[in-house]
C-alpha cells in the first residue's frame, strides 16, 4: 500500500493488474475453494487450542439409518390404505343408491 511519500501506480503509470476484472455472479459461482465465514475461522481456532467442554446440546452421533427400506414400506402401506378407502368409497356410494339401482346398473353395463 503506498504511503504519502511514496506514489501509487496511477500516478507512475503502470497498469492496473485488476482494470478488466470483473466480479460478476457467473465468476463468484464459478470459484473452486470457497472460505469459511470469520465467526467460523475463529471457532475453530479456538477449539483447536481448548476443546470445548459442555457439549451436552449437541445429540450421540447415530448409525446411518437405511431410509431406503423405510420408506418402501411406507410407500407399500399408503398403498394399501389408498386402496381400501376406494372400496369404501365404492361401497357407501352402493349403499346410498339403493340395491335395486346397484344390481340394474350392473346387469346393463354387464
């Protein structure tokens, strides 16, 4: 950084290295190593140096559970609710016709 004795670049004229860059979304998405936030920099300093001592927020580690298969069982279960509330759906609209209009509406599409 140049001091008030010395001259800065603009007044020496060499060129900017930095005139034509720019600093758009495309070039900040594009980036390769994205740093960590200062607040998280200076945590794990910190704890480098003292671990912290209550971590009784913080929950057991649990195994990877395999939510593949749950979820195929439910899937299977919905599967089978789906279907029996269609049967009683089917029903109750029988029962609020009437036999009669049940059995004649069968026998003329049959």
């Amino acid at each position: 950084m140049p001091t008030l004795d010395e001259p800065d670049d603009s007044q020496t004229g060499a060129p900017d290295p930095f005139e034509g860059l720019v600093l758009d979304e495309d070039f900040v998405r594009g980036a390769t190593h994205r740093e960590a936030s200062a607040r998280a920099r200076t945590l794990a300093s910190k704890w480098q140096r003292e671990p912290p001592t209550d971590t009784s927020w913080r929950p057991e580690p649990t195994p990877p559970r395999r939510w593949y298969r749950r979820g195929l069982l439910r899937r299977r279960g919905m599967r089978r609710a789906a279907l029996a509330l269609a049967v009683l759906a089917v029903v109750l609209l029988a029962a609020s016709a009437g036999p009669g209009d049940v059995i004649g509406w069968i026998s003329s599409h049959l």
